[in-house]
C-alpha cells in the first residue's frame, strides 16, 4: 500500500525535516574492506580543527588555532541527519607527543580524550568514523615526526608505529565503524615534485622514488602496529593507506606496495581527487566543461582497474570543488560528474570542508589575512559557529546523486521476526493488524535507512506517519507474541 504524499527528494527532505534522533547503534563485525565501503555511502570531513597546529596554541586549544569553532555534538549531529554516513576526523598528534621512555612519542592523555569525545560524535550517531595521523609530514613547520626520505627512515616509521600503537589499544573496545587511516598525503613538501611525478608507473626522479620506498614502510609500520595489538577488533579493522601524496597516481603506480596484512580482505586505498585541479583547486576556471566527465574517468578508472576489480576497496576521502564565487550551477553539475562516476565506480566520497568560504576569503582579502593564491581552498560547507550549512543546495545535490543508501548496517538483523501481526499503510498512519483486526502492539519503532529512529510508540494500534518524508522506512513492531519486522515506502 501507498499514502497519497506527493513525491519528493526522500533523503534531501530528511536532510533537513529531522531535528531529533535516537540512534540504534548497530555492531558492525566481520565484514570486509570491500563490504565496509559499500557501506559508508558517503562522507564528511571535519577539516582544519584537531589537524590545526599555529604558534601560541597548545593543548587543546589548538583546535581553535584555524579559526574554526569547536567541534560540537549538535554540528555532528546535524552531519548525520543530513544523510552522510560517515565522518573523516584529520588529527594531528606530533605536537601532543612527549617521551616517557616506552614511547618516544607518547601522546597527551588530554589531546587523547578530546579525540575521543570528537569520535563518539560520529560513533553514537552510528556512523563509520575515520581516524588518521594528518599534517605531520614535513620539519620545514617544526614537525620533524616523519619524513620519508631514507635519512629520516628509521626515526619515520618509528613515529608511525608509536602513534598507532597507542591509538589501537585506546580504541580498542571499538568495532569496525571506527577505521584507521595510517597516513595523509606523506610526501616531499617543498619539493617540486611535491604533488606530481612522471611517468605515473615508473617514476623517473630518484627522490620520489625514495619517498615511495619510505612510505611503503610506514604502511607496513602502521599495519603491524594495529594488527600487534592483539585485540580482536583490531585484527577485524578496516585500515585505509595511501600511496604518494594521497594521489591515484600514487596508489597505481608500480612502486606501491600493498602491506602484508595478517588479517584478510581488511584493507583499502585512500585517494584524493580534487579533479579537475583547475576547476576544483588551484587555478581560475569557473565552469564546468563536458570533457570535465572524461577527466574524472581518467582519473579514477586506473584506481578502480587495479583495486576494486581485485576486491580491495577504494576510498575518495577528500574531495570537492573550491567555491570561487561561480555561482551554484557549476558546482552542481560538478557533484552531478564527480560523485556519480565514483560511484559508478564503486568508490565512496568524503567532502573536505575546511571551514572557509568565498565570503570569508574576500574578506580576507580586504584585511590582508588571505592569501591571494588560495582562492582554491574556499571548502567551507558548514557554519562552524551555528553547526549549520552554509550551502544546504550543494548538500542536497550530494544526496540526489547518490540516491538510496545501502540497507541498514545491522538494524535489521538486530530484531527476529514473528507473522504474529500484519501492517496497514494508511495516508496518515500505519496500523497493526491481527486476523485482520486492528490490535495493539507493545512498541512500534520506525528507523529511516540511515539508522536513525525517527517515530516511535507504546501500548497502542497506530504510529502517526503524517510529519515524515517520503522515503524507505523500517517498521519493528513488538508484540507479546514476538517481534515483526517490515519495510515500507512513505511517497
């Protein structure tokens, strides 16, 4: 049976109709790379907070120090109901570090909570949530943490192992919605060969080269460091790692290496694709061209090819289109290209916001603050300060090209099934029936397809369904007879 609503958007409607939850946290275990990716649908990144490091800001303060507005649950929150599945949390540690004598790099235990707390946003909102060492790459800032040259080697995988050691065993008790991503685009800053290199599958200069050898093994570092910890659940982790630079070049070159992995089918490769760059990042295009289509493609079927096709997932963990004051329509168009052939192509998406916009950059501009050059970082989708969008239309647009997420990650098989008790879809309710007689259940719970329990209640015959979107819900009814469960669409 149908209602009579009329047709919209399900999920850009629930991206904005809900205002309060109460999560079903499924455990999510034993499943592959493969299987997870599938599953993460699409994603967020809480960009240039706890990866923030300046001067004169310390401890936890340095969440603060690239004026962004502390994470709060609210903001995260709002991430979830706004249909993405998951949350990139950029974390960089080096400046928390101390030696202690059993670590060289032993992280503060206060630097530690906050993290933590900043991944029960996303974990309790039931969301997979990755967690990765960023922005500790280079001495050139005062982080001389890793390096990958061959001179830094030792003290490179050193940190590497540190870090992850300490991070395995303190998240330990979490399951695999929590994914570790070992580095973010290690690479050789300053040098000109910093973001490309030629050819892509025999790198002609030494020191990239080099590079990739040192990366190869920090990989392995951190591989080890999570698998050696013991726990089950760190045995059972999805672990992401990136080639050089985080580029599809860099995963598809012929000097990657795939770690060595005790545990089977438990690893993925992270790129990043701000493509194309002139569009996207750097430069000043501010349209939108057919051949952007054949770019993109370019761009990620060698990824696919060499990865997907063997069973090992590939994660776009930043992406997205500078905001140079072009206006919607561009935009649009690009999410329409870029998101629907990574996911044609099997690939989950995480938006890079940075926190800044247009607007704020042009301010700058006047007050001498930005960076004349940097027009291609305006990445700021969402108000810190409010926790609100600043562009709920490029949010939306995400969700239409992305269309119905996969089912639910556990809800369903957290609840038997009893033919105890039928449902009647009614305009305005839905009803439960017993030998065609409307009769009362104990409970009626209704969960969207993001895991979110958006009605609910007790002792009666009838759940009110009229303030909801259109959309694919979950019906789990709980009689004295048992548990029914059921599917429907609310159109």
């Amino acid at each position: 049976m149908t209602n009579t609503k009329s047709w919209i958007s399900a999920i850009a409607a629930a991206a904005f109709a809900m205002t309060t939850h109460t999560t079903l946290a499924a455990t999510v275990q034993g499943k592959s790379a493969m299987e997870i990716s599938q599953l993460m649908y699409t994603g967020w990144n809480v960009g240039n907070s706890l990866d923030a490091f300046k001067q004169g800001y310390t401890g936890v303060n340095t969440e603060l120090a690239w004026g962004n507005a502390k994470i709060t649950k609210s903001m995260i929150d709002n991430v979830k109901n706004s249909g993405f599945r998951t949350l990139r949390i950029p974390v960089s540690w080096g400046q928390h570090t101390s030696n202690n004598g059993q670590y060289q790099f032993k992280i503060d235990d206060a630097w530690l909570k906050r993290v933590k707390e900043v991944v029960d946003y996303g974990i309790d909102n039931d969301m997979f949530v990755i967690l990765n060492i960023h922005h500790d790459n280079g001495d050139q800032w005062n982080h001389p943490y890793f390096w990958p040259t061959n001179n830094n080697k030792n003290q490179s995988i050193k940190y590497v192992t540190d870090i992850w050691s300490q991070l395995a065993e303190y998240f330990k008790e979490y399951d695999q919605k929590l994914i570790f991503e070992t580095l973010n685009e290690p690479r050789l800053i300053g040098d000109q060969n910093e973001w490309w290199f030629y050819p892509t599958d025999n790198p002609s200069q030494q020191q990239v080269v080099e590079a990739m050898g040192v990366i190869n093994a920090m990989n392995q570092a951190a591989v080890d460091a999570i698998r050696n910890n013991g726990h089950a659940n760190n045995r059972d982790r999805m672990i992401l790692i990136p080639g050089y630079d985080a580029s599809p070049e860099g995963a598809v070159t012929n000097k990657f290496q795939m770690p060595n992995d005790p545990s089977q089918n438990r690893i993925g490769i992270e790129i990043h694709a701000y493509r194309p760059t002139e569009l996207c990042l750097s430069g000043n295009r501010t349209y939108f061209q057919e051949s952007d289509k054949q770019t993109i493609r370019d761009v990620l079927r060698p990824c696919y090819d060499k990865f997907v096709t063997r069973n090992i997932p590939v994660v776009i963990d930043e992406t997205s289109i500078s905001d140079k004051g072009q206006g919607d329509e561009t935009r649009k168009q690009w999410f329409d290209a870029f998101y629907g052939i990574a996911k044609e192509y099997k690939m989950p998406c995480v938006l890079w916001d940075n926190g800044t916009t247009w607007a704020t950059y042009q301010q700058g501009l006047k007050e001498g603050w930005s960076n004349p050059n940097e027009n291609g970082e305006c990445h700021g989708f969402m108000n810190r300060t409010t926790g609100q969008w600043n562009q709920p239309q490029m949010v939306q647009k995400i969700m239409e090209v992305m269309g119905e997420p996969p089912v639910l990650t556990g809800v369903e098989d957290m609840y038997g099934s009893s033919t105890h008790v039928e449902l009647a879809l009614y305009p305005d309710e839905i009803r439960i029936l017993k030998d065609g007689a409307m009769t009362d259940a104990n409970s009626i719970m209704l969960f969207n397809l993001h895991g979110m329990k958006v009605a609910s209640a007790e002792k009666v015959g009838a759940l009110s369904i009229a303030s909801l979107p259109a959309g694919l819900y979950l019906v789990v009814v709980e009689s004295n007879e048992g548990l029914f469960k059921e599917k429907i669409s609310i159109r």
